[in-house]
C-alpha cells in the first residue's frame, strides 16, 4: 500500500499526485493538516531519515514560531512538536513498500516505482 502524506493545498504535494495518477499507481492520501499524525508516525519518518530531513526550516510556520520555542529543541520536544505542528515536515512524505521518501523528485519516484 502506498501513502502519500502532506496537504491538499501544496504545490508539490499537488504535483505528486498527478504524477502518481499519471502512472497508474495507486495511493491513499493523508492531509495531515486536517487529520494530523501521530507520534508514532513521525518518530518512523525521523528515525529512518533523521528529524533534520524531516523538519521544514524554510517554512513560514517555522519563521513564525518564537525563537524560545525553536531554540533548543531536544529530540523528544521536536518530535512532539511536528505532530503539535504538522505543517512543520517537509512534503510530500510517501510511504511505500517500507521505504520512505520527502519531496518529490520524478527519477527517485520511477526508480522506486518501476516506471
């Protein structure tokens, strides 16, 4: 089963699904802005990529957090806070066969897909 984990309104996020479509492939998709995550989630996505892969530094929502509250973060509280603040995780996140993938890229996506 493939997962596709983002939100409906990103650009990229988007673009995946078309190209999924596109391929014939089928997925599930998971707006985690409007039905969240759970920590276990987030903890498989940092553990098999390292939470610096998985954290969007970019963003506006990290721009807009207070410094006391980005500064400093240990491992737990930054776990805890990208299920607090999903926006926070780069997009898309696919899940398929048990690999992981963040972002999208049309050769990584067909090497792992086979087309």
């Amino acid at each position: 089963m493939t997962t596709l984990y983002g939100i409906s309104n990103c650009d990229t996020v988007r673009k995946t699904r078309k190209w999924l479509e596109a391929n014939g492939l089928p997925f599930a998709f998971h707006d985690f802005r409007k039905e969240g995550l759970t920590l276990a989630q987030v903890e498989r996505w940092c553990d098999a990529l390292g939470s610096e892969a998985v954290l969007n530094k970019r963003g506006t929502t990290w721009r807009q957090l207070p410094a006391e509250r980005r500064d400093g973060l240990d491992e737990a509280a930054l776990r805890a806070l990208l299920v607090e603040q999903p926006t926070l995780i780069k997009r898309p996140v696919l899940e398929h066969d048990g690999e992981i993938r963040i972002g999208f890229k049309t050769e990584d996506y067909a090497a792992l897909f086979g087309v």
